[in-house]
C-alpha cells in the first residue's frame, strides 16, 4: 500500500473536491442521471446476505468517502465526510437491499437490471453515495455495488470490491485513510523553470494534432442526434477467446493486449466507412496519474484519471494498424512524463470556481450543439480481476461486468480466470440497441479471423 499524505483534524470532516468530481457533480442530473458505478459481481458458492451486509457495513467504517455527502461551501461544493455512528446504520439499510423478481441465472435478466441500476440516480446529499443490490441464488449469488464516481474512479472501486471478496473470505479490511483529492502534483513540473519548456511542448503538441485531424470523418455508431441525455444501456459481451491465447497472439505480433485490441476496435468502426478514404476512429484512452506523483505521495482512493485519444486510420493491415496505435499512445504517455499536460490539466482546475449553475449550463449547451460527440468510444482495460481474490479463496468471483455512465459508447475490459468480459455502454438517445449488437458481432468475427489459425491478419 503507498503512502499517502492524510488530510488532518479538522479538516477530515470537509474534503475538497479535485476539477473531475466538479464536473461530476454539474454533470448530476443532465448526463442521464448521476455518474454512477455499478459493477456486477457473481459468487462461485452460497454467499448469505449476513456475510454481504457484514463486508458492506465494515467497508463503509474503513473507507471514509463512503460516508461522503455533497455539500455547499462557499462558492463551490465540498464532500462532507459523516461520523461513523448510527445516522449511517440508517443510511446502510436504505442503501443495501435484497432483489426480488430477478433470476441471478439468466443473463438476459441480470442485463436488464445492471442497466436498470445504472439509471438509478444516488442521492449525493442526503444519503450514502453508494448502492448495493443482492439478487439470492442457491449456488451462484449475484451482487451488484455501485458506486459514484465523485467518490472514486474504476481503480478506487476494484479496491473496494477486492476489500469486500477479501472479507467473504474471512480477512479483515484494512483501514483507507482520507487523502488528499488533489492531481496538482501529478501533471505540473516539480521547479517553475521547467513551465516554460512544459508549455512550448503543449503547443507544439496541439497544432501536430491539429494537423494530424485536418480533414478527417469521425466514425460512430450514432445513428440519431439528441439535444439531451435520456438513459443508458448496458450490454454484456463475452469476447469468444481466452486472456491467454489474446495474450499469445498479442505477444507473437510484438505488442500488447491492449493495444491489439484497441487496433481491432478501431478496425471494426472503420469497417463501418470502407468507401470514406478520411474516415477515423477516435478512441479514448484512460491514464492513471497515480504513477505520476512525487514518490511516497501516491493517493489510493479517489478520482486520479486522465484520458487522451488516438486516432485510427484506413491502414493495409493489422499490424499496421497496431504500429500507429502504439506510436501514438507512446507520444501521448511521454507527455504526461515530460509534464506538457500541464497548462490545460491546470486551467481545468479553475473550472470549478465559474459556479455549478454555469458549468452545468455549459454542458448541457454542449450536449445541445453536438460539441461531447468528439471521439468513436472510450475504451478502458481494467486487466485481471484476478486481483480481488486473496491467497488461497474459499469464495471466489466467477463473473465480474464493470460499467458507468459516458457521453460517448463506453467499452470496459476485463479478465477473470482465462475469460474476456466486455461491457459496453450506450446513451439510448444516440445509438440504438440493434447497432451496437451488429458492432459486437463483428468484434466477434475480427477476433475469430485473427485467432484462428492459417487465416490471415485482419486488415
């Protein structure tokens, strides 16, 4: 576990909030609802609704932003961090509760009700900024824990889901210390005579990718446009191939898992504009800033995501495909470490202090003229999940499905055992059910092409 630097008394009881959760909570309400996290988890035994409401209601004591409610402070909004007493034993039972009319053993059914969760607004000042939904089954149990992102982002919350598998399985969770929510130190120079070099890097970036745009059709699978946000949709996808043998051909073909699959998902939209010479896939791609903080200051619980896109282009090949990706990928990263994100990133910062009234107002105009239709998908690989398990199991997860809420179609990877779950996320205002069914199939398809042997590369 990294150390940390903990906020102090007094100031544990109030906790600032860092540019992402401001614009998560003046997107509350008018981005389909509230930025929610549910991820689905199913057990590979008989795990009693004691047990769960137990890990639950430790989790929630050792993680203090758990206990986090939104409130006014001044010109802005802080998280208010609420005592460990018997106001959030009430708060518990509002926020945990037992599914009945679902069968834990359909997957359709559990689709339908994952999506269902993930429209479900949470009530950020009054009530706890988590839901937990345990749907009973005789062998294979279902619980879904969704989790607002002001609270914390996708690693947050597989630590929290590790805390909670580690504790079915008879482990004590350990205590996570408030820290501070702040990404100041992850993206500015460390002296203020590196600013200048930081600042002539970021432009000579912006017009290279200025340049690099010109001209260019973005490919999407909207089909319709939407002057607002109505609700979301969520699609489990089981990629027809295992983690090892993706992990061999990845290996073989000198590169990685995800850039592979990066390529075949950039492949499989410009399929959509074969006869569109300038057609590009714009994929956005999720940074961890943690790496990037001064050492022994590396925060574990909280929102420390940045993202950039790349852009995908008709190529011969898939290998050729895979080259531009990782090319740009590795530029991208090399401007986080040479710190040239830093003026934006910054600039970002402020952002909060226009008001929530007049961000919120901004994204809604936004969403109005077409502006947050910027990038194909986002796409994000979570790696194993593996992870959560402690040494040696009684209790094991043999499904996990990972979702949130995106403007654009959000795809979510993740690993457990030797199989590929893939969610996907779609604004059902934009795109409709049946496209992102044809675009899943013919994932299918370039991945059993790419796979299978004697056939060659996709291109």
């Amino acid at each position: 576990m990294p150390e940390s630097t903990p906020l102090g008394q007094p100031q544990a009881a109030l906790v600032p909030l860092n540019r992402s959760e401001h614009l998560y909570w003046a997107c509350e309400g008018h981005v389909g609802g509230s930025i929610v996290q549910p991820y689905l988890l199913r057990f590979d035994r008989q795990v009693s609704l004691a047990e769960v409401r137990q890990a639950l209601r430790e989790l929630t004591s050792a993680y203090p932003r758990l206990r986090g409610i939104v409130v006014p402070s001044g010109w802005t909004y802080k998280l208010q961090i609420l005592p460990d007493d018997a106001g959030i034993d009430q708060l518990f039972e509002d926020a945990v509760r037992v599914v009945h009319g679902v069968d834990a053993a359909s997957a359709s059914e559990l689709e339908a009700f994952h999506s269902a969760v993930l429209n479900e607004p949470l009530s950020m000042e009054r009530g706890l900024p988590w839901r937990a939904r345990y749907i009973p089954h005789a062998e294979q149990p279902v619980l879904i824990f969704a989790l607002h992102h002001i609270v914390g982002d996708g690693r947050s919350l597989v630590q929290m889901i590790s805390a909670i598998v580690g504790r079915l399985n008879g482990h004590p969770i350990a205590p996570c210390p408030l820290q501070s929510p702040s990404m100041v130190k992850a993206v500015t120079p460390a002296k203020w005579h590196q600013w200048p070099a930081s600042i002539a890097g970021w432009w000579r970036n912006q017009r290279a990718d200025a340049r690099a745009s010109q001209g260019q059709s973005l490919v999407m699978l909207n089909s319709r446009e939407s002057s607002h946000f109505t609700t979301s949709r969520i699609h489990h996808h089981e990629l027809p191939c295992g983690q090892a043998q993706l992990r061999v051909t990845a290996k073989q073909m000198g590169t990685t898992v995800n850039n592979l699959m990066t390529a075949v998902i950039a492949n499989c939209f410009l399929a959509r504009a074969t006869d569109q010479p300038h057609a590009v896939a714009a994929i956005r791609i999720s940074v961890d800033l943690r790496r990037h903080f001064p050492k022994g200051e590396q925060p574990e619980v909280g929102n420390f995501v940045s993202s950039f896109a790349v852009r995908a282009t008709h190529q011969s090949d898939l290998a050729a495909q895979i080259q531009s990706i990782e090319a740009q990928v590795k530029a991208h990263l090399a401007r986080y470490e040479r710190r040239e994100y830093a003026l934006p990133l910054l600039l970002y910062e402020a952002l909060p202090w226009m008001g929530r009234t007049l961000y919120s107002r901004f994204i809604v105009a936004s969403k109005a003229k077409g502006k947050l239709r910027d990038v194909s998908c986002h796409f994000t690989n979570l790696g194993s999940a593996e992870i959560v398990h402690p040494a040696d199991p009684t209790v094991r997860l043999t499904q996990l499905w990972p979702a949130t809420l995106g403007v654009a179609l959000v795809l979510g990877l993740v690993s457990l055992g030797d199989k590929l779950y893939l969610s996907v996320m779609q604004q059902l205002d934009e795109t409709a059910p049946e496209t992102v069914t044809a675009f899943l199939a013919a994932l299918d398809a370039q991945l059993h092409q790419l796979l299978s042997p004697g056939t060659p590369p996709v291109n």
